[in-house]
C-alpha cells in the first residue's frame, strides 16, 4: 500500500489533513478516537516487532555475563555447580560452626534486635517510674522498638460457661508456663506470624499445660520446667537470653496498663490461641488435630485470668523473683566467662600443648625437665631410679 500524503485525508472518519500515520498500513488518522479505532492494525505492528527481536535473539549467541548474573557471579569468576546451594558449599567445619552457634543462642547477636509488644521501651511507663522493675530493660538508640500489641479480645466467656466445677487451685500455675511457651516462640521467630506451623509448634514444645494435663504446684515450678521442656525439645536459645522469657512472663502478667492489669494476658492468649489455629490450618487435614487440645487450654486460661486479677499480681510478683535468680546466675556465669576469655586471650580456650607431669614421691619432686633437676637424676640413687620409674610409666 503507497504511503498517503501529508495533506491526505483521515482513513476513518475523512476529516482533511490527517496528521498521524498507522506504523504498519501507512494509513493517515486524525485522532486519538480514530487511533482507537484504527488500533488492531497497530497492535499487529508492534506484536511482529516484539516476535522479530525474539527470533533475532535466539538466534544469536548468548552473553557469556548472562550465566555468571543468573548464578551470582561476576563474569569472570569460576564457574560453580548450578545444583548445589550453600550449605552444601560449606565445608563440616563451617557447619559445625554454624550448628553451634544456633545451639548456643549467639546467631542472635548476629540478628537486627527485635522487641516484642510487651517489651518496657520507652514512653509513658519510664516517665512515670512506676516501679515495675523496667530500670535497665531500655536500650540507647531508636532501634528494637516494640512492635503493636495484638488485639484484646472484646468478649471472653465466664470460666462457668465452660467448666461447671470450681477450677483447682493449682489452675494459676498453668498460666506463666503457657506465657513461656507464647512469649519463647514469638522471640524465637522473630515475631514473624507467617512461620507456620513452626512459631506455634516450638510454643508447645516448651509448654507442658499446653500439651497436656501437667500439674504444677508453684510458679517456680512452671518457669522452669518450660525451660528445660524448651532445651530437652532441641530448640535454640532465646534471643531475649534465657532469663529474658522469664523476664517476659512477669511482664505480661504485671500489664502495662493499671486500669486493666489482666489486658496484656488476655491479648497474649488470645494472640497464641490465633497462632495455633492458623498453625493448624497449615497442616494437611490428616495433622490439623494436633493444636486443637491446645486451643481449648488456652481458651480455657484465657476464661480464668479476666476474672483474677488478685490471682495474677501474685503471679507477677512470683515471676519476678524467679526472673531475679535466674539472672544472677547468668551475671556470675558471665563474670566467670569473662575472667577466662581474659586468661585465654579470647572466646576459646587454647590448644592443648605438651605439659611435663610431675610427681611427688619420697617427698622429692620429680619432674621430665633435666634442667630443673640440676640435670638427670643420680643412676644409683633410689630417688633417681623411682623417679625414672615413674616417667616411664607416664610414657
């Protein structure tokens, strides 16, 4: 088709001087409208183009850059296997390494510092100086700030509604230990709630109430034995530090708001309760049972503490002095550590090196070393042939 003209008319619509040219037919248009109009000729062009640059790009040889960009190399570097990921690229004493540092809990140094929605920061609390025991808990800098408390729950049913006998009196201590395994999980996954089933999975590992009917008979009891539950199940360290889940617990349970001191737990259970449904809604069908006698515990602590706030200040107080033990120990294992990383000139002890033994027999001292003999023991004396003796039963 021969090129129209510039004074030609509109192939659409006939207006006069048409200024615009189809880039496939030639065809002179007026318009935008007309354009639209005229639009599956253009498209056509523009998909022929678009096939034409593939063709001539397929056909040509490839960048040698493209292979070293997609496996994340410069074009230079050698050329790695494209099957294997980084672990198997590291060597057995890299992942050994690797091992114990989220055994020992030091990976989370290594982590942006997370706070979780209880965490004493700063703001009101500090200011007022309430005397909650926050003093120390407030790091320099903006970073680690907590993150938004989850939602109270607007309606929580009476505990008569779902239990018709008066509940035990030991019922009380079912709730720091179900608190541990809520605020361990959270810090262990870094709050993030799309880790699922694992974040609720690691929060009954290291709950006994939540896995079943355990008894505790004080506060103390249910502390700890979340913690060892937490270490017997092979689950790394807190980043919060292993007194700081204790330090969490006493937390929640003293709230940060004095006109409803049971809020903090009530969001706590209802958060942990959302946490191992959606947990179990991760799971195929067969394996959705496995947080469902855990959601009625939880909901069952959920129905008591809003209705036991003297309960719960007991609880706190109990918490505290658990928390307080647990960090003295932890500052003189600290203070013991320090003074022998000082000795070993870091965080390892140094390799073993060949130590002369000595003995005492005869009430003479016998040493390898010649020198500090004053040179090799008399052959006839019996100190010199006991002494001999001796050093070759070492060897």
């Amino acid at each position: 088709m021969a090129a129209a003209g510039p004074g030609a008319p509109c192939g659409l619509c006939s207006a006069p001087a048409a200024p615009y040219t189809c880039p496939r037919c030639h065809g002179r248009l007026c318009s935008l409208r007309c354009y639209r109009a005229h639009g599956p000729c253009a498209e056509a062009f523009y998909r022929d183009q678009v096939l034409e640059a593939l063709r001539a790009e397929r056909s040509s040889p490839p960048s040698p850059a493209l292979p070293a960009l997609r496996g994340g190399r410069e074009p230079g570097d050698a050329a790695r296997p494209a099957s294997r990921g980084l672990w198997e690229r590291l060597g057995e004493a890299e992942r050994d390494g690797f091992r114990r540092l989220l055994s020992s809990g030091e990976a989370a140094a290594l982590l942006p510092p997370w706070r979780p929605w209880w965490w004493r920061g700063r703001g009101r609390v500090e200011e007022l100086g309430d005397g909650s025991g926050a003093e120390g808990e407030e790091e320099e800098g903006g970073e680690g700030r907590p993150g938004p408390a989850p939602p109270v729950p607007a309606a929580v049913p009476p505990l008569s509604a779902l239990r018709a006998a008066a509940p035990s009196p030991l019922v009380r201590f079912q709730l720091p230990n179900a608190l541990f395994g809520y605020a361990f999980a959270l810090s262990l996954h870094g709050g993030d709630e799309a880790l699922l089933p694992e974040l609720p999975d690691a929060a009954v590992a290291a709950s006994a109430a939540l896995r079943g009917r355990r008894p505790f008979a004080s506060t103390a009891e249910a502390l700890l034995s979340a913690r060892r539950d937490a270490r017997a199940a092979g689950l790394p360290l807190s980043p919060l530090g292993d007194s700081g889940a204790l330090l969490a617990v006493a937390q929640l349970l003293e709230g940060r708001d004095g006109r409803d001191p049971g809020a903090d737990v009530a969001a706590a259970l209802w958060h942990l309760w959302r946490l191992l449904r959606a947990g179990a809604r991760a799971l195929p069908p067969p394996e959705r049972s496995r947080f469902r006698g855990a959601r009625r515990k939880v909901g069952f602590l959920l129905s008591w503490s809003r209705g036991a706030t003297e309960e719960l200040a007991q609880l706190a107080r109990e918490a505290r002095e658990v928390h307080a033990e647990v960090a003295a120990e932890e500052a003189a294992v600290a203070q013991i550590r320090e003074g022998l990383e000082k000795v070993w000139g870091g965080p390892r002890p140094p390799p073993r090196e060949e130590r002369t033994p000595w003995l005492v027999t005869d009430g003479a001292r016998v040493e390898r070393d010649e020198e500090l003999l004053g040179g090799p023991p008399a052959v006839g004396t019996d100190k010199g042939v006991r002494g001999r003796q001796l050093i070759e039963e070492l060897d």
